[in-house]
C-alpha cells in the first residue's frame, strides 16, 4: 500500500521562508503527476502548484514567483519551496499525487499546517 508522507509546516513571519517535503513509500508503484494543494479556514481546497514526471510545472497565479515546486523520482519525493511568504498563505497544505499500482488512483496526505504571521 502506497503512502503519502509530509513534513516541513511551522509558523514563520511574513517574508519568510518554508519548505514543504512529501514522499511516497510502498512497493510496486509509478507516480504520475505530484501536486500540493492549500485549504485555508472557511475556503475550498485549491490547487498550488503541479508538476509532471517528466519535470512540467504550474503553479496558481496567488504564488507565481514565490513558490517552487520540484521532484526527486530516485526519492518518490516532491517538494515546495515557499519564499516571500504572507499571510494569505496560511492554511493546511496537502501533497497529492496521482499513482499507479495495479491500476491508477490519487492519493493525498495527511496535511500539514503553514501559518504565516504578519
């Protein structure tokens, strides 16, 4: 069974900096895309940023240019690097990945909480 894990939230100061990890482990699988998503208190869940297998990425229009994403494949890991941080940008940040292991499914994390103080 594959898991989605995540680390790399806290509390930091606007302007600062964070940077989220989530790997996968498990056996007998191939990811897709990998993605990280944000729910702020009171709103949807929204689309980061995403990129491809083969390194393709976009991101929202609320993070161009301040946030980056990137994957280690040897890993199963994807990551985000978040700079000039505000405090719009506070909510919990979920790793998605779409996986396949006898057949195609998405899987999410479990979450992790990015709070950003003026």
């Amino acid at each position: 069974q594959v898991q989605l894990v995540e680390s790399g939230g806290g509390l930091v100061q606007a302007g600062g900096s964070l940077r989220l990890s989530c790997a996968a482990s498990g056996s007998n699988f191939v990811i897709n895309y990998m993605a990280w998503y944000r729910q702020a208190p009171g709103k949807q869940r929204e689309l980061v940023a995403r990129i491809t297998s083969g390194g393709s990425t976009n991101y929202a229009d609320s993070v161009k240019g301040r946030f980056a994403i990137s994957r280690d494949n040897a890993k199963n890991t994807v990551y985000l690097q978040m700079s000039s941080l505000k405090p719009e940008d506070t909510a919990v940040y979920y790793c998605n990945a779409n996986i396949y292991s006898d057949n195609w499914y998405t899987m999410w994390g479990q979450g992790t909480q990015v709070t950003v103080s003026s």
